[in-house]
C-alpha cells in the first residue's frame, strides 16, 4: 500500500512525541541545532534526507518502491559540568529510548518498513546540550 512521505514523517514524529518530556521543534530538520536558540530540552524534529527507488520484482505494477532515510534529531539538555557524566549518560539512555520507540511501533504488516542505521552525538560548544541525530531508512511505496 503506498504512503505518502509526508504522513510517514507524521507518524514519526507522533511516536517520538509519545516519549515523556518530548515536543517538535518549530524550526525546520536541517536548521535544527544550529544556534543555540533553535534547541531546548527534549525538541526533535523528523526529517527527509533524500530517497532512492529500488528495485523489487514482486512489487512491480503498484508505484515506486522506494528507500528513504529519515533523521530524528533530538536536544539533551547537559546540566553544569559539575555533574558530568550524569547528564550525558542519561542522554545515551534516552536515545535507546527513542529507537526503541520508533521501531517498537511498526510490524511488517504496515504500509512501510523502518530500520534503524546509525547515531550521531554532538556536544554544543557552550556544553549545554547533547544534540543526537538517529537515522533509520524507511522501505516504502508511493
């Protein structure tokens, strides 16, 4: 069954706003973490990197399967250095909280398939947050 990107990015997104304390960010994926402003504790935002078909002989004759990685970005809020390590050790917990989330969601009877990739951590250089970027790659129809 196709889905559009647009409503595999909202269900994204509405999983990881399920996890306590989470809110999308108001500023575009790829602007996200860039200032200091653009982040606050616990915003995400789900983006689109690029998607490539694939091919796939079984599914021929119902729309372009495709492959498309999806970013979950996310800020960690990294209290003063004086409690250091405990705060960047949380971080590392809910990022597993978070791939747990999103991948604990889906089962291989939906519209799509998601798989998770990598992690990415970047400390602030103010060392106030711990910013994560989660990439999973998405198996779809449009």
């Amino acid at each position: 069954m196709a889905q559009s990107l647009s409503s595999i990015r909202k269900q994204i997104a509405s999983k990881v706003a399920t996890i306590t304390g989470f809110k999308e960010s108001n500023h575009t994926p790829d602007y996200f973490g860039r200032t200091e402003n653009t982040i606050a504790n616990k915003a995400f935002a789900v983006g689109v990197a690029n998607s490539v078909a694939m091919e796939e002989r079984q599914r021929r004759g119902i729309g372009v399967y495709m492959s498309t990685p999806m970013i979950v970005t996310f800020a960690y809020r990294l209290r003063p250095l004086d409690v250091y390590p405990t705060d960047y050790d949380l971080a590392l917990d809910t990022e597993q909280e978070v791939i747990q989330g999103i991948l604990g969601a889906y089962s291989s009877d939906n519209a799509f398939t998601i798989r998770y990739l990598q992690s990415q951590r970047v400390v602030t250089d103010s060392q106030e947050y711990i910013i994560i970027s989660l990439t999973f790659n998405i198996l779809h129809t449009i």
